[in-house]
C-alpha cells in the first residue's frame, strides 16, 4: 500500500475511544483501524474485536459472507492482524458493547502467525510479559497503564504551567553528583573522559533547575535520570524518570502545599480522565484502588515531624526488620506502617536528621535537623522528597567539603548564594511510584514502557 494511501486511511479514520463516546455517529460511516483482538468465525459471518489502543474497550465488527472477498478477509485478518474498516455504526443487540460496525470493507495490512504470535485470548503472568514487552501493549493491562502514565503526565505539565512554573530542559550527562551517593553511571569513551574530566548520568536535574529558579523564580523539570544502584526490588529500577519544581521565595512549608496540591490535582485529573481504566485496576489488580485514590483527594495529609515518627514507631509495638532510633534513616517498611496502619492516609515528614540528609538542605537552627520533607503513601512507602534548599553561601561551603565533595566543582552553584541568594525550596517525585499508586500495579517494571535493571537492558 502506497504511503499516499496510508495517509488517506488515517485522515479518514476515527478514534474507537470518540465513536463509543459519541450516540451521534450511530446510523453513519464510520472508519477506523486498529489490531485484532479476537475473532469469531461462524459459518456465514464472523465476529472481529478492533482496539486501536485509544480506550480501553474495542470495538465489535460484524463481517458478513456477503462482503467482496470474505474469505481472503478471514484467511488473513486473525488474532493479533492490523486491519482498517469501514462500515456503518449500529447499536448492539450483544452484551458487553454498545455499539458494533457492520463491516462494508476491511483491508488487512498485516497479517499475524496464529501459531507464533503470543498473545492468545489467555492470561499471560506479568513475567512472561515483560520479555514481550514490544508486544504487552495490545494488552488490557498495559494499555491501561500507558493511558494513565500518559494522562498524569499531561496533568502534571498542566498543574505546573497553570501556577506559572516554566519547563526547564536539564541536562542528562552531569559532572556534578546532586545526592553524593555515589551511584551514578560513569561516562567514558574507551579509556578516556570524553569531556576532559570525569562525566556521569543525572541522578537528578535539581542543582540545574535552582540555577533557573534563581532567575525566573519557578521552574519544574521533567525528564529521565539514572542510579548505578544494584537493587532488584519491586520499587527500584536503573532508568526512571523525576519531576523536580523548584520554586524562589519559598520556605519549607510552602513547598509541601505545593506537593500536597499537586498530588491531589494529578489523581482527581486521573480519576476524571481514565474512568475505565481505573476501573479495570480496582477490579483486577487492586481492590479498593477507587476508594484510596478518592481519599487522597479528599482528605488532609497527616503532618508531623520525623522526630515525633520515630517516637510513633517505636511505641507501635510492631516488630520491624530493620531497627528504629533517632537518627537512623526510615525504611520502606517504617514508612508504610505510618501511612498504612498508623495514620491510614498519606503523610509528610519533616525535619531529618542532617547526617542522612543532602548537602544541599537547610540546617534548622537546632543544629541537628534540617528543613527536610518527604512524603509518604500507603502501599508505595515515599513518593517524593524535597527541602527548603540551604541558601547561605558559608554553611553550604562547609556542608559540600564535610560530605568528602569538592567545593570547586561546585562554585557556580555556590555563586547562587552569593548574588542574590534567595529562600528557595523544591521537591522530587519519582514518576514511575506515582503511576504504580494510581495504578496499583505491584512491581514498578510494569508501569515503564521499557524497564532497565540491574542485568537487563533488553529492547
């Protein structure tokens, strides 16, 4: 088929997901082009649900013997074909489906092997997904997915410009290590520093987005980074993506309104948008999911400070893996104990310890914390992180030379504070835990289109 021709076949052709939405259309032409999801074959007609991966839903085609060339059509047009039709729009007498397409031509631009292609009319294990994963699209599941990850993303570009923050562009290749963790992938080219020095993937693009900040006073950052981090759990993986705002002449509090806000506008904008989809969640992969996300729009975030947590947790009587004391960091399983079982609704922490914190947060004048939040949701454990950014030049001197980092690899973000230095705070949000919540997928491989892990880099 011409390429011509193609063009025509998609000006022409209607979204499945405008044609179920739309009583209007009913008694009238319609096209559209999609792949088959089943077939049907009876003795004179045939059965053919078309999903062109717009809704959840497809569509049903009626093909009748009558059709030119019917039994071409149904040699070729099997499970998994691509197919383009065009028929007229009829309420369904069927269960299931409201609408169906009495079909009045249908060309097949591909064809699929019955006996290889592997998505059958059967339930496949997320695993054996995942090494199909240029197939687990045409899925029920993943198709879900990728419309709510791309509904939050949409939403979230909408929240942010809505408050004037303006997009910022930061870089993915960094010399500068923003959490000094030390688990960032290293850049070179044989054996040599391609950029005369040593170079390596982002782990974030908020030291990049305070110099914006301390300019245009509110920007947000949303792009993929990267953690040399070998862990295999559920919650972790090598390449994700962070939305990072950061905003001037803003304290601590101020930046956790923003993060509570922001969430609650992300999941009622879901909750409007993906009814289906979520639908779908709540029914087959976690029950109550609606029931969760319409609290968190609902209702108050619990505040209190890390200190007042670990008194919690220590008094909860609960037995925990890993042991809780007053500056120790908090693990994932100290975290969802207080927003699943304690406080049963998100939570903010604030307040940490400054030792287990970043270089670049507040010191409060106890001399022991800093002015630090992160917070937490049931079943995810922390969703985001941010601070109030430490914006006096000596103190953030001595903070980079104490964490064993080079205050000259530093200097133009130390020059921030010394021209203008303003209160300036922020936050992180890992985009593949927000999709994993609103979803309630359990394993975070499955709501990336394409995951990368430790030993795995396939596609």
């Amino acid at each position: 088929m011409s390429s011509t021709c193609l063009e025509s076949a998609q000006m022409k052709r209607t979204k499945i997901k405008e044609i179920l939405k739309n009583k209007d259309l009913i008694g009238n032409e319609v096209a559209i082009a999609g792949w088959l999801r089943t077939v049907r074959n009876q003795k004179t007609f045939s059965f053919m649900e078309v999903n062109d991966g717009s809704f959840f839903s497809g569509l049903q085609v009626i093909v009748d013997q009558s059709l030119p060339g019917y039994e071409e059509i149904v040699e070729q047009a099997v499970t998994g074909a691509s197919v383009y039709v065009t028929g007229k729009l009829v309420e369904s007498p069927g269960k299931g489906q409201s609408f169906e397409i009495k079909a009045s031509s249908i060309k097949v631009f591909g064809t699929a092997d019955p006996e290889t292609y592997p998505l059958q009319k059967k339930r496949h294990s997320f695993e054996f997904l995942r090494t199909i994963a240029h197939l687990r699209p045409r899925t029920n599941t993943f198709g879900a997915v990728a419309r709510v990850r791309s509904a939050l993303a949409q939403a979230t570009h909408q929240f942010f410009q809505e408050k004037g923050f303006l997009n910022v562009h930061t870089p993915i290749i960094t010399g500068s290590d923003c959490e000094g963790a030390g688990e960032m992938f290293r850049l070179t080219v044989g054996e040599e520093e391609f950029f005369g020095k040593r170079a390596y993937l982002t782990v974030s693009g908020q030291l990049e987005g305070e110099t914006y900040a301390c300019g245009l006073s509110d920007i947000y950052t949303f792009g993929p980074t990267f953690r040399a981090e070998n862990s295999n759990t559920s919650r972790h993986l090598s390449e994700f993506w962070m939305i990072e705002p950061e905003a001037a002449f803003c304290d601590l509090d101020g930046i956790i309104d923003l993060s509570e806000n922001y969430l609650k506008y992300l999941v009622r904008y879901a909750l409007d948008n993906c009814e289906r989809d979520l639908e779908f969640f709540n029914s087959f992969v976690e029950k109550g999911l609606l029931d969760k996300l319409s609290q968190v729009v609902e209702t108050p975030f619990e505040r209190l400070s890390y200190t007042e947590a670990i008194t919690i947790l220590e008094k909860s009587g609960k037995k925990f893996e890993f042991p809780v004391s007053w500056g120790l960091d908090l693990q994932s399983e100290h975290e969802r104990y207080l927003a699943e079982e304690h406080f049963k609704k998100p939570v903010v922490l604030t307040d940490y310890p400054e030792k287990i914190k970043a270089f670049y947060m507040r010191a409060n004048d106890d001399g022991k914390t800093v002015a630090a939040m992160d917070m937490l949701l049931p079943k995810i454990g922390e969703l985001m992180g941010g601070s109030q950014r430490e914006d006096r030049y000596d103190l953030l001197e001595k903070k980079i030379a104490s964490m064993g980092l080079d205050p000259k690899e530093y200097w133009w973000y130390l020059e921030l504070r010394k021209y203008g230095s303003v209160p300036h705070s922020g936050f992180g949000l890992g985009f593949e835990r927000l999709v994993q919540f609103v979803t309630g997928m359990e394993n975070i491989r499955d709501v990336i289109p394409f995951p990368r892990y430790p030993g795995h880099v396939e596609f």
